[in-house]
C-alpha cells in the first residue's frame, strides 16, 4: 500500500499586535489551513489558482 501524500497550505492574516512606531495593530489575527489529501487533488488546485489569476490579468488589461 503505498502511503498517503498530504499538502497543507497555511495562510495568515492581521498581525499579532506589536505596536512598531507607532502603527496601530489590527484587531483581528486569523489563520487559514487548507490540507488536500492526494496529489490529484493538489494538481486541481493549482490548476484553479492559476485559471483564477490568468482571468484576474486579463480584467485588470481591459479595464
């Protein structure tokens, strides 16, 4: 049996409130983790981020 391939992708936002000159912190400090099981699923994955970003390109060149 061969073993499973996880990915995980972890995305972060907000800060944890350090103050540095005088910035103000945001209120909020989120953590996002998606795991995805198999390398086929990752593959789709990818492919959508990508699909995602190409169309994202061409509105910003037509606008």
């Amino acid at each position: 049996m061969l073993p499973i391939m996880w990915f995980l992708y972890l995305d972060e936002s907000g800060d944890l409130g350090f103050d540095f000159f005088g910035k103000k912190p945001t209120r909020f400090f989120t953590v996002t983790i998606l795991a995805l099981r198999d390398t086929r699923n990752n593959r789709h994955l990818i492919n959508a981020v990508k699909k995602t970003i190409r169309r994202k390109r061409r509105q910003k060149t037509n606008a």
